[in-house]
C-alpha cells in the first residue's frame, strides 16, 4: 500500500501488519516531533542533557500543565491516524465511527495537567473521594476503551474475501484462492 493511500485516504481496506508497521511510524514520528518542539519550545529537557534518551523520547513533557505541544502534533497526526483505524475497521467490514470516537477521546487526554492524576490518588488516599473519584473514573473508563480499540485493530483478523469496503487485502477475492 503506497504512502498517500495508507495515511491521507478513508477508502479501502488495510491488514493487521500494515496497520502494525504505518501506526508504529505514525508514532515515532508524531512523538518525536513533539519532544523535539518541546526541546525547542521549553527549553533543554533535564532528561535529553543527561543523556537519558530514552526517558526523554517517551517521558512527559517538563511542567504540571496540559501537554499543549503533545495536543497540537496530535490534531497534525489525526487526520492519518484516522484513515489507518478506519481502513483497518473496513477490513474486518465495520464503519469504525466508535474507534475513532475512542481515539478522540483519547486525544482529549493531552488536555489534563500531568499530575492530575496523581492528585485524584492522592485524593482518594486521603478518603476524599468525591475529589478524586472522577477524573480515576475517567482514566480507567480511557485505559479500557483505548485496549478495546488496540484489541479490535491490532489482534482481530479481518473478514477473508471482499466486503462492502472493497477486495481482501491478502490476496485476490477468495480466500481459498490464497490458501490453494
């Protein structure tokens, strides 16, 4: 499957490994724009000076506030991001709309200060629950949703033989014809 079709179209049908191998690159690109911007927006990372590369490329961006930098790579990344999770749920002959609304939902996490959660723990540690409650309530219902979508997308096969979305993308229109 060639660039423009994998990453800027909604038509078609993508299977499980090219899925794998676009939103890998999808990833590394979009996370490393990102701390880059953030190097250059925020100044040097204590993390990239000290030579812990690791903890810098996956590691929270310096400060307390939403990752504004993290949320502004994820709207220039959410157009391909949506075309490979819909391309992929045509493959297993869904519309895909409630991956994509997962998938949103869980951009929207850009937007909670990074120690949020850490104070709803502490919150609720301390029995004030009506404090702390919510906003676990909301990480937990985004960690389930968001395995839900990495399950359905990564995991599950799609329909063998061609559907409504258009030809199987394993082989030519039957299955047997690859299996023979």
């Amino acid at each position: 499957m060639d660039f423009n079709h994998a990453l800027f179209s909604f038509d078609g049908r993508l299977r499980r490994r090219d899925w794998w191998l676009w939103s890998i690159a999808l990833f590394l690109v979009q996370t490393l724009t990102t701390r880059v911007a953030d190097t250059l927006l925020l100044g040097p990372n204590p993390d990239l000076q000290a030579g812990n590369y690791f903890t810098w490329f996956f590691g929270a961006a310096p400060g307390a506030g939403p990752q504004w930098t993290a949320l502004a790579f994820a709207l220039v990344f959410l157009w391909p991001a949506l075309a490979l999770i819909l391309k992929r749920a045509h493959d297993r002959n869904r519309r895909g709309w409630e991956l994509v609304a997962i998938h949103l939902a869980a951009t929207t996490g850009y937007l909670v200060p990074g120690d949020a959660y850490e104070s709803a723990g502490r919150a609720i540690d301390a029995a004030d629950w009506l404090a702390g409650a919510p906003m676990m309530a909301w990480g937990l219902i985004l960690i389930a949703a968001s395995l839900y979508q990495f399950v359905v997308l990564g995991f599950l096969d799609g329909t063998p033989g061609p559907n409504r979305f258009g030809r199987w993308p394993k082989g030519g229109g039957d299955p047997a014809e690859v299996f023979s």
